[in-house]
C-alpha cells in the first residue's frame, strides 16, 4: 500500500499556486488540524488560499467528508418520528430558526438542529438563544435525544459534530476567508450531515447581505449543497431568498429573540412569518407529514408551547427580561417621503461593530447589542422621526457604528404603498422574498 506523507507548506502551496487538494491530502490536512498537528496559522493560509482559488465539486465534497470524519454522527433512526432540519448560509436580521424549529416540532416533526455562533456581519442562532438568560446550547447526546423524543426539539452546538467545522469555523470568522462557496458548503453540510437529521431544507441568502454577492452563486452554491446532501443519502431542497434587506425590524442577539417571540405569539414582521412558514412546510414535505398547517401553530400557541418547553429544557428562564444595550442612539429621518432601500450588509456591519459579534477567536458578544428598524421599505417616513435606535453597552462603539449606516439607506419620494410580504425591497426593485427552490 503507497504510504502518503504530507506537511503543511506543500499543501498550501498547491492550493495557492491554483492546484487540485487530492482526496489524501484534504484527509491528512484535515484530520492534522483537528488534532493540532497543523497550526492555526497555517491553516490560515490554506483557508486564504482556499478562498483565492476555489475547490471543484469532488474536493469540496472530500473536503466536506473529511469534516463529518473528524467527530461522530448522530443517529436518530430509532426516535419513532421523522427527523428534518434546515441551515441557513447566512444573513441580517435571520433569526427564522427560532421560531421555525418549535412550529415544526410543533405540526410532528423532530428538529436535531446543530447550530452556529456570529459568522462575519451575520448573527448566530447560538449567540442569540443565549441572550436568553441560563440558556445553554452545550446539551450532552443524551440530552439532545431526550428532548427529540419529548419535545421535538433541540438546538445545540455542534459539539462532538464536526469539530473541523468549529475549529475552521472560528478561524474564518477573524481572518477574511468567510466569503467562499466552497467553505461555505462544506461548513454547512458537515454539520448537518453528521447530525442525524433524515432530511434537509436550506435556506441558501441572495443579495447584499449574503456571503456570496451574485444569484449565479448563490445558486450554485444551493445546487453544490443539494448535490452533498443526496450523495450522503439525506434527501434535500435548497430555498433561494432574498438578503438584499434586513429580515424583520430587529438585527442583533437579544432583540431578534424578542421579534421572534412575537412571531411565535402570531405577530411579528410579514416576512419574517412568510419565510417561516414556507420553510417549515418544506421540512414537513421533506419528513413526509402532511395534514397540518404550520401557520396555525402560531396562531393556536402550540409553536409557543414548544419554543418555552425547548428553552426551559436547555436552562432558559422564560419569565427573564431579555438583555438591552444600556446606551442607546436614534437615527433621525433627513428628509419625510417613502423609507427606500436599507442595505443588508451595512445593517449587519453596524451591529457587528455595536459589539453583537466577534473580531477575535472566543470574545464575548454583547446579547443586547442591535439595532431596531423603525420604517422598513415602502413605509412611509416623517422627517426627523427615528428611522433606527443603535443599542450597545459600549458607547464609544457608536460613531463607528453610524459610519457602516453612511448611505446605507434611502428616504425616497415614490408614494408610500404597503407592500404586501412576498414584496420587500422598495420600488423600483420590488424582489420576491421566496426567489426559487433548487432540488433534484
Ligand atoms: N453557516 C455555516 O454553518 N457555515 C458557513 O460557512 C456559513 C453559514
């Protein structure tokens, strides 16, 4: 049998002079790294080179393999209901899994749903959730099938799953290599594959505040990840949407639990309940359980039954006040007229700098750092009424916060016309929320 050695420096510098990773030299680097026998700097420069020269389908797909092999897959195949999950690639004001998994476990599905922290300008489930005081996401195997079995529902960290995945994860976020399609996949269906679900719906983000700026990619990206999920055997949909705009009226940790708490009392945001809702009839397609309308758990407090029960499970206090920056800072509206655009990436620079995210490996976030919208597209605006309050617990964080907000939005003249939830950005660009679904 050849006996393949290899180190670091050749690795990246195949990558980086634009050559092909074989499959032995994506398994050692891999599983070198995982074990720390490849450095983070050097894991580093492969990740820049990734980013710089891409990776085909059959590395990312080894690539991806490598990262399921590097920690344990769950098995729900015993749990006497059908498992579904979904992953978003990343945006502005998502918080649809909170209240998607509860709706979903709600109408009889069970949701193992691994979740991440801040990527980039955009929020993480698990940075959000424990804005919810004592909740934990580190919830032992145990406990996860405990409360599938229960409840329906668990969102933890990936723990055990994919530890490649957290490890490159975490470095990517500090060191510009987020942006990439075939980081991206991989990441996403590494930990989705090793956790057990039986079926897959991701929600693949077009638009400004995505990680990939064009509709070819995104949509290449969804087609990549489908592609994944069905050689692993795990039936799978990708949903193209719209991140040209924020999703819903709050972006940042705390404050998109709470918009997400009055989604799942039967309010909130238009599009934040269209896009849970049409994901979540996706899951129940995907999990072959018809019969029951996903619309109506919001409505009859059965999803909110189910989002209290998760939380008191995973140690979150239901009755606690949700944590709010302590200094806050309005932006008034220059002009009255329409609200037009409000650009996505922008929006998530702002709350990133306000202190919701990261710019080092395991800082802390701030849970009540954000900022609510006022007046969305298409409302109408008076002049001088805040258009957003900034919230952060560090003020000197605010100047730099109102700079990434410079030109990020329009007031516009075209009269103001209510603009029904499949609609959402402003005239003269009205684009769907729901742009296409991708499966094969
Ligand atoms: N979600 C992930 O899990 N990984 C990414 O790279 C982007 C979104």
């Amino acid at each position: 049998m050849t006996q393949f050695t290899f180190d670091a420096p050749t690795v990246i510098r195949v990558k980086r002079d634009g050559g092909r990773l074989s499959d032995e030299a994506v398994d050692w680097v891999i599983d070198s790294y995982t074990h720390g026998r490849v450095a983070d700097e050097q894991m580093s420069a492969l990740l820049m080179a990734i980013f710089l020269r891409g990776m085909d389908r059959g590395e990312i797909s080894r690539w991806t393999s490598a990262m399921i092999a590097s920690g344990e897959r769950l098995d729900f195949s015993d749990l006497g209901r059908p498992t579904v999950d979904k992953h978003s690639t990343g945006g502005v004001g998502d918080k649809i899994t909170i209240p998607l998994v509860p709706v979903v476990a709600a109408c009889g599905a069970a949701v193992p749903q691994a979740a991440g922290r801040g990527l980039g300008h955009t929020g993480g489930t698990l940075d959000k959730l424990e804005s919810i005081p004592g909740f934990t996401a580190e919830i032992s195997k145990a406990q996860v099938r405990q409360q599938l079995s229960e409840i329906g529902a668990a969102i933890f960290a990936a723990g055990e799953l994919a530890p490649a995945d957290r490890k490159i994860y975490a470095l990517r976020d500090v060191t510009g290599t987020v942006e990439s399609l075939p980081l991206i996949a991989s990441s996403v269906m590494s930990k989705k594959l090793a956790e057990g679900a039986d079926a897959l719906v991701l929600d693949v983000k077009v638009g400004r505040g995505a990680f990939l700026k064009t509709e070819a990619e995104s949509r290449e990206l969804a087609a990549t990840m489908v592609e994944l999920g069905l050689a692993h055997g795990v039936p799978t949909v990708a949903v193209l949407t719209d991140m040209d705009i924020p999703l819903g009226r709050t972006v940042g940790n705390a404050l998109e639990v709470a918009e997400s708490l009055e989604v799942l009392a039967g309010g909130g945001p238009d599009d934040v309940v269209e896009l849970t809702v049409r994901l979540a009839r996706e899951m129940l397609a995907l999990a072959g359980i018809d019969g029951r309308d996903p619309a109506q758990t919001l409505h009859d407090g059965t999803a909110m039954d189910h989002f209290r029960a998760l939380v008191t499970a995973q140690g979150g206090d239901v009755h606690a006040q949700l944590p709010i920056g302590a200094h806050s800072e309005t932006v008034p509206a220059p002009r009255g007229g329409t609200m037009g655009d409000i650009d996505a990436l922008a929006m998530g620079l702002a709350v990133w700098r306000l202190g919701a995210g990261r710019a080092a490996p395991g800082q802390p976030v701030q849970f009540g750092a954000g900022i609510r919208i006022h007046r969305r597209p298409g409302e109408p605006v008076s002049a001088g009424e805040p258009l957003f309050t900034l919230y952060t617990d560090t003020p000197e964080r605010i100047p730099a916060a109102m700079g990434e907000l410079d030109g990020a939005f329009s007031v516009v003249d075209v009269p103001p016309k209510s603009l029904p939830g499949s609609l959402r950005s402003c005239p003269p660009n009205p684009r769907p929320l729901i742009i296409d679904r991708i499966s094969r």
